[in-house]
C-alpha cells in the first residue's frame, strides 16, 4: 500500500515540478524588468526618508544652537566676582526674558567654583569633566533631561579672575577660579521645526511616486512595443512562410535576435527543401519498379503459356528485388541520418577485425557473381571509435557498390592498413573498397555521394544511387574522409577501376579485447 501511495504521489510531484518550470518558462519581460525597476525603489525610499530625517533634525538644531550659545554667552557675562563672592548682575525683567517662550521651556543655572549654588534652577545637572575646565570661555552642548524632559544644554566656564569688580587682579597670579553657566532649553521647537522640514519633503514624495511609476509604466510600454509589433507580424505568418525577418523594423538590441531566427529559419527551409526533394526523389525511384511489377503482373495474368508466365514472373521477381533494396536503402540513409551518439553510444574496436567479419558476409554474394573477392587484413591492430551498425553499413555498401559495378571475372579487394608514420596518414587507419570495373572520372566524383545520382552509362541500371550517400553520412558523423581515385593496381585501360579510401582516426591505446558481435 505505501508503494501505490508512492507512486501515485510522484507523478503529483513531477506535475509540480512541470507546471512551476512552465511558470518559470512564461514569465514575462515586462513583469520581470518593472520588478528591477520598482523593488530598488521602494527599497530605496524609506532609506531616503530615514535620512532626510537625520539631515532635517542637524538643520532644525544650527538656529537653535546659535541662540542658546548667545544665551549663554550673554549670561556668563553677567556673572562677576565682588568681595570674593560670586554675584549676577541679573534683574528680574532680564530672568523673565531669559525664560519667556511660547512652547519650549528654558532653565538656567550658574554655580561658583565649589559647585554652589548662586542663580537658577537647581535641577539641572552639573557637566563636570576633567577637561572642561581648560578652555574657559568656549561654549559646549550636551543633551540632558529636566524634570523628566529632554533638554539641550549649553554651557561655559568664566574666569572669575578676568571678572573681579572692584579690585584689579590682572597682575596677580592666582589659580583659575571658574563659573560655570548653563542655558537649556527643551526640544519642542526643534522636533517641530524638522517635522515640518520632513512634511516639505515627503509630502511631494507622495505626489511624484505614482507618477514617476505611471512614467515607468509608460517607459516600458513604449519601449517593450517592439517586441509586441514583431511577435504580431510573425504570428501574422502563413505557415509555410519561412522568409527571413526584416530586421530594419527592430531596435538595435533585438537585432541579433532576429538575425539568430533568420539563420535558424533558413536551417529549416534548407532542411524542408532538402527533405522535400528526398521525398520526391524516392517517390519516383519507387514508381519505376512498382510500375515494373504492375505490368509484368497483369502480363502474367493475360498469358496462357506456362513459359510465358514463368518469364514474366522472372521479371516481376527482379522488380521486387530492386523495390525491396531501393526501401532498405532509403530506410539506412534515413537511420544514418537520425543516429546520435546518445541514442547508440560509440565503441572502440579493431577495424581490421571488424572488416574481416563484415566482408564474410559478402563472400557467398561473390561466388554468385563470379568476382575474386579478397581481403588484406592489417599486420597491427587499428583501434578506432565506432558505431558498429552504422559501420558495417558504410563499408557493406562500399562493397555492394564495388560488386555491382564490376564485371564477371573481375577483382574486388578490402584492405585496412594502417598511416605510416613518414606520409600524411600518420595516425590514421584506413580502409579501402578497390575494384575492377569501369571506374569513376574524376568530374563525377563529388555527385556520386549525392542522392540518386548515377553515372550514365554505367552499367548500372538497376542501382539505387542511395548506396555512397550513405556512406558519406556514416564517414561524416564518425569524423572520417572519404576520397575517391582510380584503382592505381588495375592493368586493363579500358576498366581502369576505382578505389574508395575510408580514413579514421586512430586511438592512440590499443583496443581492449571486445565482446562485440560483429556477425
């Protein structure tokens, strides 16, 4: 039971897993650049306002530290030294000036140089460090809190001795005695102040958002509507249209786009014409010898004379044959053709090996055509990387072509050696087709490996011309060359015979011992 839920789940999973690749696939461009637009900006905007923050508070704060430092400065003014006694000159309309404000609270505190007590409000802190006192005179800030508000703080030392009324002390050198003075003053005005300075900026904020994401919108539209205008005039299409794409009606970045679906649409067209043509041409080798085969039968059907009929079914036998190897041959061409090395990977084999058992095959076929069929096998062992039945299609139709085109009482050789060392084959191994027939000129040698091609006057009336297209395609898809000469051992000048050379590439270590079958 838990392996039937198991398996009834999996295709569940893999149906997720298509369906989210096909969501993945069907994203569109519009939706993902608006994503790499819009997320940095959202992104980025409360980072803007946070600091915009931080930069209106440090505005809001330089005025009212101006004021609370001429405060201070005014008030330390005020403070003297009469009679050994620290006073303030200080009337009571100027401590309600110094206090009068309409929102924010303002305390003061002035102590001698003991810390007592002399003018003020006796709950504000003293900022006693250890350095302040060295620089009397300057003014300094801090943050503080007075009867549980924040408060800013200014502050400064006065030198009483620069501050004696009465006395001239200026030639009297005694140790500094300080002051201190403090203003402070809450923070109401200044939060306002930067709230207001944060209104200013965020309020158009608001306002040119939606606007610039309209523009965005509108951006995109507008620059995407290439695509949509191209998508259009390609569905717009007949099916059998597969003429380039003008490429003059596209921005400069889809161009090379569209050149990749001219060069892939003109790989198609070449591939239907070329398939087109294959068909064609098959279809009217196939009609030769079925019209054969239709006429010698209805002749049989009208003759009476057992020699008659005996002769027109000869003839319809030789038709067949010929229907029979045209179809093979059309069907070898076509598995060469679709054969991959994923869908049958290469093996490495002996090819002198390998030929010996492919030409067996062949010797029977020889004896009926009274040919000396004969085979040079290598002195080493030529490694090679092979499919092994695409191979023994190409040199069984090398060896078919060669039967069939010599004549009674004549030669057909298979030879594999290997590239010497001295010449340009080095690093080869080689395998030779050679007979004795009429031979090939060179003008004909590149139609040959062309389909349905055959030389007039060959001789060869009932052939195919599938057989050296194969082998072209096999030699290709293995990386090997196929040439084409006279047969140089042939002594007849009338039949002077042709030599097909096969060249592969050699593997630098020896075969291993196989198990392939090569029968």
């Amino acid at each position: 039971m838990r392996d039937a839920q198991s398996l009834a789940a999996q295709p569940s999973s893999s149906t997720k897993a298509a369906a989210h690749a096909e969501e993945r696939v069907q994203r569109s461009l519009f939706g993902e650049i608006l994503d790499w637009m819009l997320v940095p900006l959202l992104l980025l905007w409360p980072i803007s306002i946070a600091i915009t923050y931080v930069v209106a508070k440090s505005i809001a704060n330089q005025p009212f530290d101006q004021a609370l430092d001429d405060s201070v400065t005014v008030l330390s003014q005020q403070v003297s030294e009469v009679n050994g006694k620290v006073v303030t000159r200080l009337t009571n309309p100027s401590r309600d000036f110094l206090r009068a404000d309409d929102v924010d609270a303002v305390y003061y505190l002035i102590t001698g140089p003991h810390g007592e007590y002399i003018d003020g409000d006796r709950d504000m802190h003293l900022p006693v460090t250890e350095e302040d006192p060295l620089h009397p005179g300057r003014v300094r800030f801090l943050d503080s809190s007075v009867h549980g508000s924040d408060v800013r703080i200014a502050y400064t030392y006065v030198d009483l001795r620069n501050a004696i009324d009465g006395n001239d002390a200026a030639g009297k050198k005694e140790p500094p005695r300080l002051a201190l003075v403090q203003v402070g003053e809450t923070l109401e005005k200044r939060a306002r102040l930067a709230n207001e300075i944060i209104k200013g900026v965020i309020l158009p904020q608001f306002l040119i958002l939606p606007i610039a994401l309209a523009l965005i919108w509108f951006a995109l539209s507008r620059g995407l509507s290439p695509l949509s205008e191209l998508q259009q005039r390609i569905r717009a299409r007949r099916p059998d249209d597969l003429s380039p794409i003008d490429s003059g009606q596209v921005p400069e970045e889809i161009s090379p786009l569209v050149g990749s679906l001219n060069d892939m649409l003109s790989r198609l067209s070449l591939s239907i014409q070329t398939q087109k043509r294959f068909i064609a041409d098959a279809a009217h080798q196939m009609k030769t010898p079925l019209a054969g085969m239709r006429m010698q039968s209805e002749l049989a059907l009208r003759q009476t004379s057992h020699q008659d009929i005996h002769r027109s079914l000869e003839q319809l036998a030789k038709s067949s044959e010929s229907a029979t190897r045209l179809v093979n041959q059309l069907l070898s061409l076509a598995r060469a053709e679709n054969q991959s090395q994923e869908s049958a990977p290469f093996v490495q084999v002996d090819l002198s090996e390998f030929a010996r058992a492919v030409v067996q095959d062949w010797v029977q076929t020889s004896f009926t055509q009274r040919i000396d069929f004969g085979f040079e096998q290598a002195d080493q062992a030529l490694p090679v990387l092979c499919n092994p039945l695409m191979l023994r299609e190409l040199l069984g139709n090398l060896i078919d072509n060669a039967l069939h085109y010599t004549p009674v009482e004549g030669r057909v050789t298979v030879r594999v050696r290997g590239g010497g060392v001295e010449n340009s084959a080095a690093g080869l191994a080689i395998l030779e087709v050679e007979d004795t027939g009429a031979g090939i000129p060179p003008a004909e040698r590149d139609h040959v490996f062309h389909r349905f091609y055959r030389i007039l006057g060959s001789g060869g009336g009932n052939g195919s011309g599938l057989g050296l297209a194969i082998v072209r395609e096999i030699a290709q898809q293995h990386g090997a060359e196929v040439t084409i000469s006279y047969n140089p051992r042939s002594t007849d000048p009338e039949l002077p015979g042709s030599l097909f050379r096969v060249s592969f590439r050699l593997l630098e270590t020896p075969a291993p011992e196989s198990n392939t079958d090569f029968h």
